[in-house]
C-alpha cells in the first residue's frame, strides 16, 4: 500500500510534536541528576563560594568615574544582577543545610563554609543598597534595585527561551520544506491526528462511563 502525502505529513507532525515536548523538557527539567548529586556534595562538603567578578569591576570604575553618576550606577545594577544567582543558590539550599545539619550530616566544617557563604552575601546585599542610596539618593533604590535586578534577568532568560523554540520551530519547518510538505498538508495531517486521537479517546471514556454506572447500580442494590 502507498505512503500518501497526509500520512507523510502526519508523521512529520508526529515527530514535530516529540521535538517540542522533549524541548520543553529540557528548558523546565534543565537540572540533570549529577547536578543533584554535585549540589548534595556540596552541602557535604562545603561551599566553594565568591563573589562575582561585577564587584571589583564595579569598585574600579566608580574609582575611575567618580563624577559619572549615571554610568556608576549603571555598573552597579550589573553588579545586582550578577548576585541574583548566588542569592538563589543560598535561599534555595537553606532548608536543606539547615536539615543535614540538625541529622547529624553535615560536617561541622561544611555547615561553617555555608554560614560564612550567607553572611557573605548578605554582606553584599547590603553593601549594593547603601552604594544605590549614595548615587541616587532619595529614590527608593535601595528598595528596588534588586527586584529590578530578578525582573531584568527573568526577562533575559525569557528571550533566550523563546530564541531557543523559534530556532527549534524554524528547524522543524526547514525539515518539512525540504520533504515538500505544504503548510495546508501539515494542517490537514494536523486535523487528522487531532481526530484519531479523539476517537482513542472515546471507547476508554465510555468503558470509564459503564464501570461507574454499574458501580452505582451495586450500590442501589
């Protein structure tokens, strides 16, 4: 029997479908299990913990462009988004330190390396507020500059996942160009699988139907 055209299509779909869920995947799940593991040896064994390199940047131009306010305080918002990171990496493994070390597993050494960790960001957090009123002072940056600073890098990371999906997509579409599937084949094989999915669907809603009415008929009786 031939292989027609839809069915060609229907199988590009088929596999577009797998590329994009196993693309999702990868950009929800990105933390593979030897990233668990190196985490957890982490907390074992102690933080190997620095700053950014944003910091002695940022101390070194003020140095040089005391007068440049505008350009300052540019480089310390730099310097903000790159604490972001840490500041999750130290939020996010709290609990668990704090759970190891009251189980008795965490070395004593380990548990020192994480409270010299915290008090070194919470140092820089500080510092990055007291630098922000000195610039501007008055303005509330203090405040803001580090909110603004998660909302500057969540955007980042938008845009590099959906340059990611447009690239996957434009791929898949280069793909099907290349087999000399048409849009309109590609809608109608996308009709058709739409279809036969439904009418799988069907007996196993309507077997799910029978087995609760003949529940509720033993039950009555």
């Amino acid at each position: 029997m031939a292989v027609t055209e839809l069915q060609i299509a229907a199988g590009v779909v088929s596999a577009f479908v797998f590329a994009l869920m196993a693309f999702a995947i990868r950009v929800m799940y990105p933390k593979k299990t030897s990233d668990v593991d190196q985490s957890l040896e982490a907390m074992i064994n102690g933080f190997d913990f620095e700053l950014p390199e944003e910091v002695e940047m940022y101390r070194a131009f003020k140095e040089e462009h005391t007068d440049d306010v505008d350009a300052c305080f540019n480089m310390l918002f730099r310097r903000a988004v790159a604490d972001i990171p840490l500041i999750r990496k130290i939020q996010s493994e709290s609990s668990g330190i704090q759970r190891l070390k009251k189980n008795d597993i965490l070395k004593d050494g380990s548990f020192m390396s994480y409270k010299y960790a915290e008090e070194l960001i919470n140092e820089e957090i500080n510092d990055v507020r007291r630098e922000a009123e000195e610039l501007k002072p008055g303005e509330g940056w203090p405040d803001k500059i580090f909110p603004q600073a998660v909302q500057f890098l969540n955007h980042m990371a938008e845009q590099q996942m959906n340059a990611q999906r447009k690239a996957a997509e434009e791929q898949m579409q280069a793909q099907m160009q290349a087999q000399g599937i048409t849009p309109e084949q590609l809608a109608a094989a996308q009709q058709e699988a739409e279809a036969e999915a439904a009418a799988a669907a069907a007996p196993a809603e309507a077997e799910e139907g029978t087995e609760e009415g003949d529940e509720g008929l033993r039950k009555r009786k």
